[in-house]
C-alpha cells in the first residue's frame, strides 16, 4: 500500500505493507538514518522522533499510524532553537562517545526544554532514563542539557 508521510515538513508517498514499524521506513525507504534501532522494544530510546512535536518511539509505531501526523527526526530541516542549544551544548561538555544513543536523546530534550524553559537536574535525570546510554555515565550528558537550559533561559531572558 502507498501511505502519505509528512516527514520534518516533506510529504513523503512510500510504498508499506501494514507492519512495517516506522523505525524501519524511516531508516529503509526515507534514507533518514540518524533514528537509530537498538532494542526494538521502546526502551533504549535510540529511535526516538516527534510526532506532532512530542517525543514517540519509532519502533513502537507502524508507519500507516502515522498518516495525519508530522514527524520529525534529527535531519528535520530547520532545527528548532532547543536542538540548536542541545547540540553545542553536547559538543562543549563532550556529552557523546560512541553516538548511537544521541539522535534519540536530542530528539527526547528538544521537545523537553521546549516544555521545561525551567527544568532541574532532577527532572532531567527522570527524563533521561527514557535512554540507554552504555558509554558515557550519563554525567556529561545531563550537565550538556543543563547548559542547553540555561542558554535558552538566557536568550529568553534577552
């Protein structure tokens, strides 16, 4: 079947059987491979995207679920003011090692700071254990979305 994708602001035509997971058409058909598999059960948060603007997990989803619905992945065109933060953020505070976690992450904190303008590093830790990481500790990765924080706070602020 041909289903009508609406992916980081692209209608997308893509040719499905009804099982297939959006994960999969993501990375498959649509070329947008930074939405990355790791668990196939919602757990490592690596496959994280937004559907209409809130963090879901792509391997929990069938792509025909998602006609009617924009997603957004980290190759979305214009990234938003939080993604722009999270990743100099990440880059400063070298909160990624092997990076098969962080696509997932930055898709889950773009969607979180942009709820949480004023988020403590106990809401964070909370929210972060929506994903696996398995090299860094966590440690770089909460002080990089602390530091995002407080930059957006700061350009809010001005």
């Amino acid at each position: 079947m041909i289903i009508s994708l609406t992916v980081n602001g692209e209608v997308r035509d893509v040719a499905v059987e009804p099982h297939y997971l959006l994960s999969d058409v993501l990375r498959d058909r649509l070329d947008l491979t930074a939405t990355h598999v790791g668990c196939e059960q919602g757990i490592c948060g690596a496959c994280t995207v937004l559907v209409d603007g809130q963090p879901a997990r792509a391997c929990l989803l069938f792509a025909v679920q998602m006609e009617g619905h924009a997603v957004t992945t980290l190759e979305g065109g214009a990234p938003s003011v939080e993604l722009r933060a999270l990743r100099a953020a990440f880059h400063t505070h070298h909160a990624q090692q092997c990076g098969f976690c962080t696509p997932g992450i930055l898709m889950t904190f773009a969607a979180y700071l942009r709820d949480h303008p004023d988020c403590d590093e106990a809401g964070v830790r909370a929210v972060l254990g929506g994903n696996l990481c398995r090299c860094t500790g966590y440690g770089p990765i909460v002080r990089a979305i602390m530091a995002a924080s407080a930059a957006l706070r700061e350009v809010a602020d001005v």
